[in-house]
C-alpha cells in the first residue's frame, strides 16, 4: 500500500461549501479531527425533523424520509441511514475497535460521537462511518478513498435536528419503528445487506443505461 505525506491544508472550496482535506491512511484520525470538529451551518436537504449538506457533485440516486443512496462522481454509491429515534433516546454510543480491519476508530467531537471503520474486501475497502446518529456506507476501490471519505465527513457533519418536530412525530407514533432493526453501533450489522443495495442498484443502473441507449434487454 502506498504510503505518501499528507498536506494538512484546508482548502475552503466555494463550489462545494466544504473544507476539504486530502485523508492519508495513516492520518485518518487527525484528518477527520479536523473535519469533524468544524460547526458548520450549510444546508440543501430538508426534511421533518433533521437537515443536512450535500455536496455538489453527488446525486441522489434513491431517498425517503431516513435512508438514501447516494452517487459521486467517482461513479462510487453511498448509502446513508438516519436513526432518528436513536437520537431521540441518545442512545449511547458501545462500538468497540477492532484489530483485525484496516482501521478502526472511535469518534466524538462538539459533542457528537460515532465511529469510522474500514474493512478490506476482495481488494477494495468497505467503509463505515457513524457521526451523529447517522450512518454512511461505501464499497471502493483505494483510489477513491480518500474522496469518499471526505464527502463523507462533509455531509455526516452538517446534520441538525430539530427536538420539538421529532418529539411531536415520535411521541405520535408516527416515526415507524418497526423498520429495519439497525444497529448503528454494531460495526458488523449491515456489511451483507449494503453489498446487496449496491449490486442491485449498479444491475439497476446498467439496464437504465442500455434502455436510455434503446439497446433490447432480456433477463
């Protein structure tokens, strides 16, 4: 693996509104330091109870309320997963690091907490990132790494709740909990099933693509 010097410069990009740091493996954990512990108040998507910050240059592939897929412009998916009733209970944050994965680190900055673990699989790196009562998954190759851990700390940073909403529609019932059972803190619990979503999602953006060039498919 190759191992070069990292620039700890911030560059403050007006396209994207984003400070973005070149992450090195072996600097994660400053480098995520730095981004994390920025308070930024930039946001484009809009939901009951919580906004966030997308940066330009990813789309949304899928979304509802709590759960979306998202695309860069690496072509690399995101899945992203916001456990608002474990915000709401503040549940606490039991991640455990590992040994046995490329790399493993417990988070908490401005009074957030979360993890980030990344895991080697088949020659490409599967990344879990938990800040804030929000997940990110992504499965890439190392060349994006760094790219997609970035886009990753912008958006993971920038998400506010609203109490008094999620009160209202979780003291209403009207927050679903019968939904997936996701452990956010259980580093293990949704590798498979993310996997799953990409692959289905690139079989379904592959017959997009044959259609819109009005190629005949047959399955």
């Amino acid at each position: 693996m190759k191992k070069v010097i990292v620039l700890l410069s911030i560059v403050v990009l007006f396209v994207t509104g984003c400070s973005v740091h070149k992450l090195d493996n072996e600097n994660i954990s400053q480098n995520i330091k730095v981004l994390l512990s920025e308070n930024v108040h930039l946001y484009n998507e809009f939901y009951e109870g919580y906004k966030y910050y997308v940066p330009k240059g990813i789309r949304f592939v899928d979304k509802d309320d709590y759960n979306a897929i998202l695309r860069d412009g690496n072509n690399d998916v995101y899945y992203l997963y916001v456990d608002a009733i474990s915000y709401y209970h503040k549940q606490e944050n039991t991640y455990q690091t590992r040994s046995d994965v490329h790399f493993s680190k417990k988070l908490e900055y401005n009074d957030k907490t979360g993890y980030r673990q990344i895991e080697e699989i088949d020659s490409k790196y599967f990344i879990q990132f938990v800040f804030n009562y929000v997940k990110m998954e992504a499965y890439v190759e190392e060349k994006n790494l760094n790219d997609v851990i970035t886009n990753m700390c912008c958006i993971l940073r920038s998400f506010q709740y609203n109490d008094k909403i999620l009160e209202s529609l979780i003291g209403e019932n009207i927050l679903d909990y019968k939904e997936e059972n996701y452990t956010l803190f259980k580093a293990d619990s949704s590798k498979e099933n993310f996997l799953d979503v990409v692959e289905r999602e690139e079989t379904d953006q592959y017959k997009k693509d044959l259609e819109d060039e009005k190629i005949d498919i047959d399955y």
